[in-house]
C-alpha cells in the first residue's frame, strides 16, 4: 500500500504504535547458577557467568570480597560494563574469595554470589638448561625444579 499525506483524494490513515517494555533484570538462565561454589586446582581457568537480560540493557559491575574488583594479582582487571561473564585464566591461590556481580539498570538489580576455592599450592617451576660436550656429541640438557 502507498500513502500519500500530502494528497487529498488518499484517505488512508497510518498509525504506528511502539510498545516499548521497561523491565529490570533478570538472570537469563538461573539453572546454570545452581553452584555456588566453583573449586579448582591450581593452574585451571575459572569462568563466572551473570548473564541478564532487561531494558534498558543492564550492566554488570563485579566484586572481589566487597570490593569492586580492579585488579588481579597486582595488574590492573578491566571490567566490561556489558560483559556478563569473567573468565579468571590460570588461577593461583590469591583468586580465592566471594565474586559478587550486581547486574542493573534504572528500573532494578540483581546480584549473584559464586565462593571461589583454589586448590593446591602455586609451585614456581624454575629450569636450568645445560649444554654438556662430550667428544664429538653436544648435548642439551634440562633440569626442572619445583619450589614451594
């Protein structure tokens, strides 16, 4: 169908309704939130995942033990305000505590607590390489010690 507005002899009449839902936000899959208490080893990845939905988009601010968390074994941890899941690589004994995201717009929250437990003691791997000759033959060596 064609209108034209500005003709008289069209006597077609467009409405245009938008419907806009304000809503706060919820957890898009609460069944994944079931465990609260993620425990790994030493060395493995750790993945928290706050996903919601809401709108106006809402936003995710995570906490360390209270505190907004900034930074990760003394480097700085950049969070994305629209980024629901953090993935902390190659966890040491230090990434243990309460991690808290608050997921929010302007018409509410909701936050979810997971309890992170590291296990184990980080052991500093050091090596030694050593390049031995022995008549005609060069060999390479590597020694590997564990100190904790």
């Amino acid at each position: 169908m064609k209108l034209y507005p500005n003709r008289k002899h069209n006597n077609n009449i467009l409405i245009l309704l938008f419907f806009v839902f304000s809503a706060a936000p919820r957890f898009l899959d609460p069944s994944k939130m079931q465990k609260t208490l993620i425990a790994v080893p030493v060395g493995n990845s750790i993945k928290m995942d706050c996903t919601a939905i809401g709108n106006p988009k809402p936003t995710v601010l995570w906490y360390m033990n209270g505190k907004v968390f900034s930074e990760r074994g003394g480097q700085p941890f950049e969070q994305d305000p629209y980024k629901h899941v953090i993935i902390l690589k190659d966890s040491v004994p230090s990434d243990k505590g309460k991690y808290t995201c608050n997921v929010s717009n302007h018409y509410g929250w909701v936050n979810y607590t997971y309890r992170v437990d590291v296990q184990g003691k980080g052991f500093p791997l050091k090596y030694l390489l050593y390049t031995c000759k022995a008549g005609d033959w060069m060999i390479r060596m590597i020694s590997l010690h564990l100190f904790g």
